[in-house]
C-alpha cells in the first residue's frame, strides 16, 4: 500500500518513516511507496524496500498537500502541527497549520477514489483536569490552550468526515512524548524530556516542579507503535467516536528521576537540580496527570507503555548517539 | 450599546430585532445601535429608538462580515448558520457558512479595539444519546451529524479566543425550537414544530414517531430570552468553558397533543395522523432527550422553559397571523 506522512521531518515522523523501511509492512500489508512531505523536502530512510518521494510544502496549501496525497494513496498519516507553545504565541499561525491544514489534508484525501485511512495525532493538551484527574475515555475536551482546541477542532472534522465516508480516521491523543531527541525548548512540557536527556548527555537539566508531580507520558517507541496499529487496525468498533486516548503512563517526576538514576548512575541523577518555576507549574498543573485508556486497552487493541528503566534505556539506544551528534557535544 | 445580528433575517434574528426594538436596553444597558445581516439585507423593526442598518452579504466573507462588526461594536449575536439537513446535505456549504462563517465572526471581532460579547448559537444536535439518556453538563459532545460537528468546532475556536481575550463568547446549545413559524421541511425535526403548528393553521399533520418519543425542545420565545440574557450576563465565572446547555424541557410528542387539545381542542388534535417513518425515527432517536441544565439553571441564570400549555398559546399570539398570511392561508 501506498503511505502519505505529512510532518515526515519531525521526530515521530522520522522514526515512523524508519521503520516502515526497516519493517517494509503494515499490519501484514507490504509498503509499495511512501510520500514524506514536510516545510523543507524530508530526508529518506536508508535502505527502504519501496520508493521514497520527499516534498516540501506548507500543509496549510490544499494544492501541495493534494501533490503528496496522489491517487492510489492508502494511508495518510497526518503529524503536520504547530506545536503548543507557538500556537500559543502565535494565533493565526496555529490555526492556519493546525486547523487549515487539517481542512486540507480532508479536502486532498476526498480527491481520491477511496477514503483511505486517516491516522491524526491529536493531543493530551485538548483536555484540561489537573493533577487529581483521572480522566475517563468520554471525557470531555475543555482546551485551555489553542493548540488544544485546534487539535480538538481537527478531531471533530475528521470523525465527521469518517462518518460521511470521506475518510477512515483515527485521531490518537498522545500524551507527553517523552525522552524527545533535540534540545531543550521554551514549551512548557520541554522539562519532562529536558530532566531524562540532559543528564544522559552529561549535561544540567533544571526541574521547575516538585518531585511529586505527575505527567501523562509516552515514550516515542511507544508513540511509533501506536501509530503503525492505527494505520493498520479494524475501525469497524469505533463508531463515532474516532478519538482514542491510548494507554500512556501516569508517572511522576521522582519516579522517572529514580529510573535515570537505576539506568544512568547517580551522577546522572545529581545533574537534576530543582529551580522551582511558578509560571511553568502552573501552566502544566492544569494538565491531565491520568487517563483511565480503557476504550484503547481493551477494545481497540492499543498497546502499554513499556516501564520508566525501559524507557530511558530507549533514549541511550535509539538517540543519544545522534542527539549528541546534532547538537555537537 | 451597539448590536450586530447576523443571520439577522432567520425567524429568531427577527424575533430579537423585534425585542430590542420594543425594549430599547439590554442588561438595563440602552441599545444605541442595531446592524442586521443576513444573505438578504433584512426587514428593521418597526418603532426601534436607535438607528438600524440593514445589510445584506455572505457570512464566510470577511470583508462582509468586518461590514457588519464596525467599530463601537459591542455585541454580536452570531444566528448565521445552514441548518441540520442542508449541511448533511451539502458538506461543503456546511462547512462554510458554519465553520469558515465562525472563523469570519471571530476575524472581525479581533478588529474591534475591545472585546465583544459574541452569543454564538450551538445545537443540541451536537450531542449524541438517545432517548434514554439525560446528559449531564460535562457531557462530551461526539456529533452524529455534519451541523453538530460543525456547532461544536464553532465552539471550541470561541472558547479559546474568549480565553485569549479576543471574544467574550456564550455559546448557547438551542433545543429543537418549537413552534417555529413557517412550513414543514424536510429536517427530521420538523414534525416537532409541524405536529402543533400545522393543526392550530386548521391543516393537517403527519407525526412519524410514537406518542412516547421526547424531545429536549424549548420555545421561540425562551431562546429570544436566552439570547437576551446571554446578551447581557457577567462571563466571569464560566471559566473555560463557554458552552451552556440551557434549561430546556423534555416533553413527549403525547405531551405537546395533549397541550394542543387543552389550548385549541379535540378537533386540532385530531388534524394529527400517525404516520410512522422508519427513516426520521432512526435520525432522531439518536438526538439526546435530555439534559441536566444545572450550570445554567443554578449558576448562569438562564430562565426556565415555560409549560407546555404557554408553548402552544405563544405561538398563537407570537405567530398565528403572519405564519397565516405568508403561507396565503
């Protein structure tokens, strides 16, 4: 089958991208081409049984999304976004990717002969709750971000579109994707990863919250696991309801700082110094910490995150070598 | 205060312009101004004490809306919508009169030097549920129609840009309207208004559900007071959530004939034949048949649904004559 990422140069899309070259299948259905499409033309996968076509395109332009969406596509898996903290500095910009984009990504999908699969990654931000909140699967979506409501916004066309028969979509909220590869940012989030990656580069990490506090989390083998069983899954049982919140963690700080230092040593641990941060605590306080994930658990086949030692122990293998390598140390 | 009312020339727009004009305030705040908008530039009031602009033009053109909005806005009531069964359909007109109208609304209320109220009406059709559910305020919306989703998008884009400080928005989820003035059509709800309305015209009416099916309906008359409250009201304690699901009434069909007979007698009530259609009874079945309403009962001040027996008796005094003679009876 043919396969569309828009976002293949991000790093979910990148390591997507990897591993269908690696795998060369999806749920048992071979990989007869692959489109990477992003804002500059995305680097191939080495080695891919298939051919690779790389655009650069701004996905928010129906005609470049329609040239990487051709005809005989299967699977459109659809990561292209404007992050939290920009969609928050920057209105229009978020609704114009986040919001537009989505509005073409269905406009060059319903081009084609047969709707095909839709797989949109939709976020934890959509919600609010807070530390105490264990969040039930009908839960319902009260942003208070507008990377949130644009992404809750893109759930509601999609599953509208699938319901009209345009498309087949499946809209995963992902927790927070931790260890992310890069550098620490200005998100909010940017510390649930920057506490676990900094240390295992040898470098200071600063925890703005207390070691008690929980965070929704995912690591990105696990994210890339979800999303190759969305593109191949049976949607038959979803119904209208085309959201899932799949089963991530509840973890709190002390316990993902415990397993960097069961895996990394307690000199690791010792370069995470706390540097309490009141506007930071309390923009991710208002996070969802749980999610019940019965729904994607038990009846849609959705896999559990590996434990936290699993999880550091990820990064190390899949990308400290080249973390260290893009950032020069 | 200056009040701009797109969709202006639907049944509930000329409803309010007619209200305002009697009223002369809103809030005890003297209405300065009044623009109506609508596809065709609609009728002013009779009698209003301040100055009306009528202007026709498209709600998805910026340019027509901006028109609409002037500066000194304080006020806009955004009715503008394609209805249930022309955006199922139609998607695409859907689409855009319903979400790139809301996304128009918003641009032109960013250009105001300061925020105004926007009193958005969201749908009940945003729901799903069934007879047998009573939906409680936090109730997820998961749409089983094009309108729905499209209600719920408006929604979310409002309730963030009211976070952000760009609106301050009240998005009103109207139960069925009954009795609207008019013609039966071919929405699935129209039996709902034809059902009472049709027989107090001395015609006859088909009902295609039982006796025991409820609607979660409220009158013209209590969505202009809804409106006008909504109008007026301090937002301060919705917090981020700026959807309301007003105090409505779930009434069944045997409960509205009996309401008819009470107010116009057995020979009204007997213009009613039962004539059961498989097709609306499946559409509708699935529309919630109630609602808890406690938020806007208890803490937002939203008046109650009068009794049935008034429901049927306003249409008589509200409508009766005009339905009559614009349907050349």
């Amino acid at each position: 089958m043919s396969i569309t990422i828009l976002g293949g140069g991000g790093f979910l899309g990148l390591k997507l991208a990897r591993r269908l070259a690696r795998d060369g299948q999806v749920g048992g259905r071979p990989v007869e081409a692959l489109t990477l499409f992003d804002l500059r033309p995305p680097p191939a996968p080495e080695g891919a049984p298939f051919p690779v076509r790389s655009l650069g395109g701004d996905v928010s332009d129906p005609a470049a999304v329609a040239e990487a969406v051709q005809p005989g596509t299967r699977v459109v898996v659809h990561l292209a976004a404007v992050v939290s903290a920009q969609a928050e500095a920057d209105f229009d910009l978020g609704l114009k990717v986040n919001l537009h984009g989505t509005l073409a990504v269905l406009s060059a999908c319903r081009a084609l002969p047969s709707p095909p699969r839709v797989v949109f990654t939709s976020s934890v931000a959509s919600f609010g709750g807070g530390q105490g909140a264990v969040l039930p699967d009908d839960a319902r979506q009260v942003p208070e971000n507008s990377y949130g409501a644009q992404k809750a916004m893109g759930e509601l066309l999609l599953a509208d579109a699938s319901r009209r028969g345009m498309v087949d979509a499946v809209s995963i909220r992902l927790p927070t994707v931790t260890v992310r590869p890069g550098r620490p940012n200005k998100a909010a989030s940017s510390f649930v990863s920057a506490i676990l990656r900094e240390p295992l580069l040898g470098l200071p990490a600063e925890l703005p919250v207390g070691e008690d506090f929980a965070v929704w989390i995912c690591s990105p083998r696990r994210a890339v696991e979800w999303l190759l069983h969305a593109m191949g899954m049976d949607t038959a049982g979803m119904g209208a309801d085309r959201g899932v919140n799949p089963p991530g963690m509840s973890a709190k700080v002390g316990d993902m700082l415990a397993a960097l230092e069961r895996v990394a040593g307690p000199a690791a641990r010792a370069l995470v110094r706390r540097a309490p941060d009141p506007a930071v605590a309390a923009i991710v306080g208002g996070w969802p910490a749980a999610f019940t994930a019965e729904r994607a658990r038990a009846r849609l086949g959705f896999s559990e995150q590996e434990p936290l030692d699993e999880l550091v122990r990820a990064f190390v293998e899949d990308d400290l070598e080249e973390t260290r390598r893009d950032r020069g140390l």
